[in-house]
C-alpha cells in the first residue's frame, strides 16, 4: 500500500530528477521538503524495500515501478 507520505517522496524524487536532469543526493531531497536527512534516510530504506527505489552510495533513483507510480501521481496531481 502506498501512504501520503511515500506519495510525497516519489513525487518529491521525480521533480527533481526531472529538474536537474540527473541523479539526485538525499540531502538534495530533505531540502525539497523541509525536513532532516536522517528522517528521509529512513524514508528511502523503507522505499528500497518496497522496491520504489534504488539508492546508490551517496545518490538515489526511481526504480521502474517508482517512476511509473510517481509519473501517474504527478499527472492525478497536475490534473487536481
């Protein structure tokens, strides 16, 4: 199951992958929604479990379903 919470970090981690046109930092990611690197550090373990995510030492990526979901969540969202 998909919370608002994990819905806010897919969307959080494709805009700014969008962006930036690149790989992105979890500190990039706790600046985006204001919160502390160690709160999002658990967040994205908790993302890489459910297979939303693929960190990668310091940088971190969509997985395929990530990207997938969170695409479909920024459309619903635009469309809002």
């Amino acid at each position: 199951m998909i919370t608002a919470t994990r819905e806010d970090y897919l969307r959080a981690i494709y805009r700014l992958e969008e962006k930036r046109g690149r790989l992105i930092k979890a500190v990039e990611l706790a600046n985006e929604l204001h919160l502390a690197k160690s709160t999002v550090s658990e967040r994205l373990r908790e993302l890489a479990c459910a297979k939303l995510v693929n960190p990668q030492y310091s940088t971190l990526s969509l997985t395929a379903r990530g990207r997938t979901l969170a695409r479909t969540l920024t459309y619903k969202h635009r469309i809002i």
